[in-house]
C-alpha cells in the first residue's frame, strides 16, 4: 500500500512537471493561463480546463460543505465536478489541500478522504460526474484561520483504464470564498 502511494506520488509530480504549461482557465467566454506553478489560482466559480494530448477536462467545484462543530475536529467536504470535454474516456482519481492565508496546509496527495482521494465514474466523452473528497481541519485555531483566506489545491490522475495507458496527473487551484468558512 504504502509503496502504491509513494508510486502515484512519484508519478504525479512527473507529471505536473510535464503539464504545468496545459491548464488554463474560463470564465464568462475568457480563458488564460491560470494555475501552474507561479499562476494565480481561480477564483471558486471559475471552471479549470485540464488539458493534455490525450485528454481534457473541465472542473469546477460543485459545492463546499462544513461541519461546523462546536470545537475539535472541522470536516470541509468538497464536491468536484468533472466533465470529459476530449475523445477518450478518462477516470479520475483526485486528491485536495487547502492552505490558509498564513501558509498551513492540511489534506493534500494520500491525505485527504481518509488517503483515498476521490474517484470518479468513468467518464466516456461529454460525460460528467461530481465526487466528494474531504479534508479534516484538527482544531478550532487552524479552521478560524480559515476565515481569513483559503485556497484549495486539487491534485488530479487518470486511472489507467488498459494495460498501456500510463497514468496523467493534472493540478489546479481555487481561492475560497471565506464566507464558507465563517
């Protein structure tokens, strides 16, 4: 298990190399470049095309719910929606973090949804479907922190779907509004 995960690990930071440059942006009929390493992150309406020579999907957050607990642990589900927009059906595995304004991350790759990501369906082309991930906030202090700005990093990869198909990793970034977090 643990050498399956340092595998995808491996794998995904190979290919965010390689698609740094392939992500971009819409909203309201504009696109550009939005979140490769050094870009700005979308804002938490805006959908992220993700594109690579094989495929290309649309994102777009669906929902943000938060277990507002009296204190302790804070759960933030967060619900993405994927559409494949390309030629070849693609299934997706994806995993999230969000970092506050003052740079403390919590989920991310083999950590959030208990280390299981989320997987979608299979998504033959036109086809969409929304999955649930979830990133655990351990105290009151760190989920007030919250509130004062947070951007959420969503860490995509194809899920080969034959023998040959190598896996493709895909990385986008929105910044959340912080009204979901007060």
């Amino acid at each position: 298990m643990k050498k399956g995960i340092l595998c995808l690990l491996v794998i995904m930071g190979i290919s965010l190399i390689f698609v740094a440059g392939c992500t971009t942006s819409t909203s309201s009929g504009t696109s550009g470049t939005a979140t490769a390493p050094g870009n700005h992150a979308l804002s938490q309406k805006e959908t992220a095309v993700l594109v690579n020579g094989t495929y290309a999907i649309n994102a777009s957050i669906e929902q943000i719910e938060v277990d507002r607990s009296q204190s302790g642990d804070h759960t933030v589900d967060i619900y993405i929606h994927a559409q494949n927009v390309g030629t070849s059906p693609v299934q997706l595995q994806w995993f999230s973090s969000i970092t506050d304004a003052d740079g403390v991350t919590h989920g991310g790759i083999g950590l959030s949804h208990g280390g299981s990501g989320a997987v979608s369906a299979i998504l033959r082309p036109g086809d969409a479907g929304t999955a649930r991930d979830y990133v655990v906030i351990d105290s009151d202090k760190e989920y007030n922190a919250l509130a004062k700005g947070a951007t959420l990093r969503v860490f995509f990869t194809t899920e080969p779907l034959s023998p040959n198909e190598a896996p493709v990793g895909f990385s986008t970034a929105w910044t959340l509004n912080p009204a979901v977090f007060t």
